[in-house]
C-alpha cells in the first residue's frame, strides 16, 4: 500500500535524524579518540596546541607581500617587473671569447644610459662564458648600445645578434598570459569547490593558492627578476604545485574518519612535505645545472614558490581547516540535533 504525503514526510524526517545522529555519534568518538590519542612531543606538540596563534604567521606575510606589491605598483607603474619580451625592447647578444665581468658591463651601459633600463646577463656552457646578453626597453638605443659595448669588447658590432620586440607584441604577450592566468585560477577555484562542495575547507584551499601567488611575486620583485613569458608560465604551474598539497591535505582531513583531526594532519604532511621534497630536489638540481635563462627563472619561480606553499599549505590551510571540523562543524551538527 503507497505511503501518503505525510507519511513520507515522516519517513524522511526520522531518516534525517538518524543521519544526524551517526555523524554526532562519528563526532564523540572523535572526541574520545583525540583525548585518548597519542600524546605528541617537541614541535608537534606545539604545532598541534598553537595552531590559532600559529595562523598570524602566513596572515602576516600575506599583508606585508599585498603592501610590498601595492608599493611596486606606485613606484614603477606596474605589480611586477616585466622583462622584453612582455612589454618590448631589444636583446642583443654578443658572443665572448673571454670572461666579460657583468656587473661591471652593467654599470658601465647602465652610466651610460641613465634614463633607460638596461640589463646584462651572461651565458654559459659548462661554466664557461660563451656570450653576454644586453637588453632595453628602449627600440632606439641598439647603435648607441653596440658602439659602447665595443669600447670593452672589440668586434661586438660584427659578432652581435639582435632580437626586437615591439611595445604592442609585448603588450598583448602579457594580456594574453595573464588572461591564461586568471582562467587557470578560477577554473581550479570551481574544481575544489566542485570536489569539495563546501564553502569553508573550499576557500581554505583557494586562499592557500593565492597567498603562493602573491607572496611570490613580492618576493620575486624584491629581487628584482624581471619576468618573461616563461616566468609567467612559472607561476600556472605553481598553481598546480599548490593546490595538489591542498587537497591532499582536505581530502585527509575531511573524508577520512579515522583518528583525530590532528593524526590526519599529521599523516597528510608525511605524504605532502615528501612531495615538496622531492619536487624542491628536482628544481634546485635544476637550476644549478641549467646554463638557460628561461629554465633558470622558471626554477627560481619554482622554488620561491614551493617553499612558500609549506608555509600557507601546513600553517594556514590547515589551521583553517582544523577550526572547521573541531569548532564550526561539530557545533552546526549539534545545533541541528
């Protein structure tokens, strides 16, 4: 015989309770579990007892970075340092039989031309200097560049090559990227968000992400590395880097059952700082055997950016995180029961 409406009502409602009930029940045997749990010595111990306090240190370093790039903005007129190929120019390489000293050149040129931004990088081959690279911003100074080269290097007019890119490639090459950039950010925001489908560990993850890109790109300025079109790709990629350790991280803490928050997070950070490890090795290997600039400052990206991500990944996102399932969470299932 067909239930009736109300029936069915009653059905789900006494369905509903239940389902309460276990994730309450799930909920104190956390509880029991934690208090029982294995008592953590040294570091852990604090890392497990101060994880409030401890969430300062990446909010800190988030604002200071949002300052510094703020700062960069109003002193140059853009949030970071384009190289030539991003806003245009001229790269001139010159071939070298022996050691050019390129601080010294870029001092030299840089003297020389005080109104316009020069730069001199060098090349090499098994440590050995093979060429020197000078670029500008400015289309009109390749002569006046090449005749003051010459007064240090004879025949590098004869021996020089040059590449030129126009103020509107470069322009649109940068649109472009950063176009590529923000689809990339927001595609992997509705990932998680799709994974996840909850608001608070979702955002954890997407803030996670940020902080990596933007503590970054201060630090990059800072040093001032003026990026090209494949440092910009440097940082896509280190948008997967990070997000991989997030959602190893929530996917630990928030489908598994087993053991306390704390143990999750523990057994997440063995997997993930291993990942870290493996992939820092990798890129500091990288960039000292590598002789190309281009793979060179996508390493130091790499870099800057995978140990800044240990910091936002296992102090900020997991802080978050942990006062979700202890505080936010548990309450809402108790109010609801």
């Amino acid at each position: 015989m067909a239930l009736s409406r109300r029936e069915r009502r009653e059905q789900r409602r006494k369905l509903l309770k239940e389902k309460r009930l276990e994730q309450l029940k799930i909920i104190e045997e956390q509880e029991k579990s934690a208090k029982e749990r294995y008592e953590y010595k040294g570091f852990l111990k604090f890392y497990d007892k101060q994880y409030k306090k401890l969430l300062f240190i990446p909010f800190i370093i988030l604002l200071i970075a949002i300052i510094s790039i703020i700062f960069h903005t109003a002193s140059t007129g853009d949030f970071l340092n384009r190289g030539v190929s991003l806003k245009g120019g001229i790269v001139i390489t010159i071939p070298v039989t022996s050691p050019i000293d390129v601080e010294a050149m870029k001092d030299f040129l840089r003297a020389r031309f005080p109104a316009d931004d020069v730069d001199v990088r060098s090349i090499a081959e098994f440590g050995e200097q093979k060429a020197i690279i000078v670029s500008s911003d400015n289309l009109e100074l390749e002569k006046d560049i090449l005749e003051a080269v010459e007064e240090k290097i004879p025949g590098a007019k004869e021996d020089a090559s040059t590449e030129t890119t126009g103020p509107s490639l470069g322009a649109g090459f940068f649109k472009q990227i950063m176009i590529a950039l923000v689809i990339a950010f927001v595609l992997m925001g509705v990932v998680v968000f799709a994974y996840f489908r909850t608001f608070i560990p979702s955002m954890a993850a997407i803030l996670s992400v940020f902080s990596d890109i933007i503590v970054t790109l201060a630090i990059v300025n800072l040093l001032g590395i003026k990026l090209s079109t494949a440092g910009i790709a440097a940082f896509l990629m280190l948008i997967g880097y990070s997000i991989d350790t997030d959602i190893l991280l929530s996917t630990r803490v928030l489908k598994r059952k087993e053991g306390s928050v704390f143990d999750r997070v523990i057994s997440a950070a063995k997997t993930g700082l291993t990942m870290n490890a493996t992939t820092l090795v990798a890129v500091i290997i990288a960039l000292i055997l590598s002789q190309s600039e281009t793979i060179r400052q996508i390493m130091i990206i790499l870099l800057i950016g995978l140990i800044v991500d240990i910091i936002n990944t296992w102090i900020q996102n997991t802080g978050l995180l942990r006062y979700y399932v202890e505080h936010i969470r548990r309450k809402r299932v108790k109010v609801e029961e």
